[in-house]
C-alpha cells in the first residue's frame, strides 16, 4: 500500500496539535481546580501559595485547623471569575516552611509573609479575608500595610481591640479559651489530641481531611502563632488598645453557632474602625461561616467587595 508522504506528515501533524490542545486544556482544567502553585521566599522561608482567574487581587487566608485549600470547595469558583485570588499558606503549615522556633511565630514574621506574597502577584493594592488566625494575620498586616489594601473582611476570628479586654477580665471568654492551654505546652513528639482539635468542624468529611492534614503535619509551628500572638493565663492583664484602630473599609462576617467566642466580642465596634464597620451574622453557621453557609457567605462577600466598587 502506498503512503502519500506529504497527507502523512499533515495527518501527524494535526494529531500533534489535537494532543497539544487536549493537553493545554487538561493542564487549564486542572489550574481552575487546584490553582497555580508558587512559592516566594521571604527572608529564608518559603511560603506556599496558590493562584486562581485573574482581575483585581483578593486574598483568602485561612485560619487553624486548616490549609489553603479550605476555600476551594465553595469560593474559589465563585470569586475567580472576576478577581485573581490567591490563597497563601500560613507558615508553619506544609508546603510552606516550618521555622524551628518560637519567635519565628511572632506577628511581624506573619505580615512581612503577607507583604511578600502580595508583591510577587505584581499587583498594587488588595482586598485581603482572613478566618481564624488568619483573621488576626489580616488585620495586623491591615494596620501595618493600610496604604496597600482597599478593604478588610475578618471572619470569625479575634477582633483584636475588642477580644484583649475581653479575655482577660470576661470569665465566659476565658472559659471557651480554655482549649488553648495546652497549646502553650505542646512540644514536637507529644501526642497531636488531632481528634479535639478538628471536633468543632461540622462537615464531617472536612473533619475527616482535616484531621488528616494536622495528623501528617508537624503541628508544633501551627500552635507557635499562640504562644507568641494569643493572650494565655494569668488573665487581668491590662493589654494595650493603643494603635489597633483599622484605617480600610472592613466587614465582619460572624457564623452565630462560633464556638470559641463569646457574643461579646461583637459588642463595641464602632470605636475601633475609622471607616465604621459592615457586620453579618450567619444564622446556623459555625466557626467555619464560609464552608457552613457558603451561599450566604458568597453573597455578603460579593456585596461588600460591590460597596468597595473593587
């Protein structure tokens, strides 16, 4: 049978541009999905983080017990079509770097991670969302970095000027603290108790994942961010206030089942944010608002970011 060279090689040919596009596409899907990987280094630590759409840039950092990853299951599609959302890891929490001491925990180290990320997308200014510890991260690097944000949103989290009076002179608070103290203890090899500190997510196949990650991982760098950031007995302490007054427009978005802080810690906000603040309380949701109400967590989110014409 005669070959005809010349149909051969435009057959090959073809098929060598249906295999590349097959490929591009698959290698697109599975950036939708799971993100584009990076890591920037900052001052010998290198920290994890993930990329999605692009746009204006918004910042999910999540919180303890938790991963980067926490957001993909119901926001990461949502918000990527119209911003660049980038997802950092916390250091201390694979496959970012876990520094071998305590110090390396302090705030400053958190924000100049925050300040390293946002300068390796190449983009100006952000909004910026933190749950958990990462709520503490975002505002301290709000009230470090003011002038690169355009907005703030802290999601069950210690809202810092309010929860330092209050742990240290409200016995309810200081009650549903509790389960930090043995975190100021905790030395590598003791055992991690990963079933106490995943019991408060109510999704039971996250807890499951979740549990998981804290179980592989070195836990002692995730519990650091206490010792060196997170008020410990003895309370009465009279903490200082001073400075922790926000400066960017901010919302608060409160899961109402929260099991780690007292009513309270809403009460009095007014004072502490210059451009006042938008607060939203989540019926049925818990310490994880944005996972248990997420299309009610989405839409107030989306809101805000529409108020800040962002």
């Amino acid at each position: 049978m005669r070959i005809n060279v010349k149909t051969y090689l435009l057959a090959c040919l073809a098929l060598g541009g249906a295999y590349a596009r097959s490929t591009n596409t698959a290698s697109i899907a599975n950036e939708r999905i799971h993100g584009h990987e990076s890591f920037v280094d900052n001052d010998g630590v290198r920290i994890h983080y993930r990329s999605y759409g692009s746009g204006p840039l918004l910042i999910l950092q999540h919180g303890f017990p938790d991963r980067e990853t926490t957001w993909n299951t119901f926001q990461i599609q949502e918000f990527a079509k119209k911003y660049t959302v980038v997802t950092p890891t916390l250091r201390g929490y694979p496959p970012s770097d876990v520094p071998p001491e305590k110090e390396d925990y302090a705030a400053a180290a958190y924000v100049s991670d925050m300040l390293a990320v946002i300068k390796a997308t190449g983009k100006g200014s952000a909004v910026i969302v933190g749950h958990d510890v990462g709520g503490v991260v975002v505002q301290k690097f709000a009230l470090a970095h003011s002038d690169m944000l355009k907005g703030l949103v802290m999601v069950n989290t210690p809202i810092i000027p309010v929860f330092l009076p209050l742990i240290e002179f409200d016995s309810y608070q200081q009650q549903l603290s509790e389960y930090t103290i043995p975190y100021y203890a905790y030395q590598p090899g003791q055992p991690k108790n990963v079933s106490t500190i995943v019991q408060h997510i109510l999704n039971e196949t996250y807890r499951g994942e979740i549990a998981g990650y804290v179980q592989e991982s070195p836990l002692y760098g995730m519990l650091d961010f206490y010792n060196e950031n997170f008020p410990a007995p003895p309370y009465g302490q009279n903490l200082s206030t001073e400075g922790l007054a926000q400066t960017v427009p901010s919302a608060i978005i409160w899961g109402e089942l929260d099991p780690y802080f007292s009513p309270a810690m809403l009460n009095g906000l007014e004072a502490w944010f210059d451009f006042g603040i938008r607060l939203v309380t989540i019926p049925g949701a818990g310490h994880w608002s944005f996972r248990d109400k997420p299309a009610r967590f989405n839409i107030e989110l989306k809101s805000f970011l529409d108020f800040l014409d962002y």
